[in-house]
C-alpha cells in the first residue's frame, strides 16, 4: 500500500478510506451495518465508506508508518 486516502464529510456524514487508487472502483458492496466495501474489478477491497459517521472528541487516533 503506497499511500491512504481519508475524507471525512462532516456535512454528508460519511468516512471514505482509500487503500489503492479510487478510480479502480468498479462494484461496492453494502454489509448492512453502515458500511460501504468499495472493490476494483477482481473482487479486492480497495476502500470502505461509513455512513452515518460522526466522530466523538475523545477518540484519539493514531496513524503508524
């Protein structure tokens, strides 16, 4: 994984995370609980989306390379 892509839309609600090219999106998939799969052509994961997301102050997150 070269880079990760995060939204956050605080109007829309929504967290997008972006694990490989967004343009590769060809099919999403919904699992029923809030959740977005987004996959390229071959059936892998390449982001997910949450809907309904609304992040809480003490939520810390922490990012490692």
């Amino acid at each position: 994984m070269k880079t990760l892509k995060i939204y956050h839309d605080k109007l829309g609600k929504t967290l997008t995370v972006w694990f490989s090219d967004p343009s590769q999106e060809f099919i999403t998939e919904e699992t029923g609980e809030e959740i977005l799969l987004m996959k390229n052509q071959v059936g892998t994961v390449i982001g997910f989306e949450h809907l309904n997301y609304e992040p809480t102050k003490d939520k810390i997150f922490k990012i490692e390379k």
